[in-house]
C-alpha cells in the first residue's frame, strides 16, 4: 500500500514528495478569507489520510478563526483535486452563510 500521492492521485516516494511538499505553489489549492477574518484554507496534503477502506484522502479544507488564530472550527477531506476545488466552494458558502446568520 502507499502512503504518498501527487495532486493527481498517482502514488509517488519520499523524496518527490518531500519536494513537492515544501513547494507552497504546488501544496496550495484554494484560500479565502471572509470579511470577519475567518480563513479557509484547502491544501493537497500528499499522505493518505484515509484510515480504512476506500480511495486515498490527499487534500484537506480547514476553517480557522483567522491566519493568526489557527485553531481550527471545520474540516474536510477529499481524494481529488476536482472534489477539493468543490469541497472549498462549499465550506466558503457554509461559513459565508452561518457567519451572515449570526450578523
């Protein structure tokens, strides 16, 4: 089984990853950050995080308070890169929407 996928889901070693890891251009897929300062945030993470059965999980969207404050308040999980790109769109609008309920 292999732990490390390049951004197309192709298994990849160490080293390559390892370099494409440090490579913020290539690790960053999406980021928004609301009017409230709120800052999501989704990355390929490069290891698989799936803990089971089923395609890996290689890109991650987190919500924090703010670039500063990183603690984080939401999470997902996808296995490509299309469904991260969509997943982002997603979570911005989820938040958007629960931060204008609030207001």
């Amino acid at each position: 089984m292999n732990k490390y996928y390049d951004r197309d889901g192709n298994p990849m070693d160490m080293m390559d990853y390892s370099r494409q890891f440090a490579n913020m251009e290539y690790k960053r897929v999406k980021e928004t950050t609301l009017p409230d300062g709120t800052w999501i945030s989704t990355v390929w993470l490069g290891i698989d995080h799936h803990f089971g059965d089923g395609p890996p999980l290689i890109f991650e969207t987190m919500v924090f308070s703010s670039q500063e404050d990183m603690a984080d308040h939401d999470c997902e999980r996808y296995s490509t890169l299309a469904e991260a790109e969509a997943g982002h769109t997603a979570m911005v609008a989820k938040w958007k929407e629960a931060r204008d309920a609030g207001a």
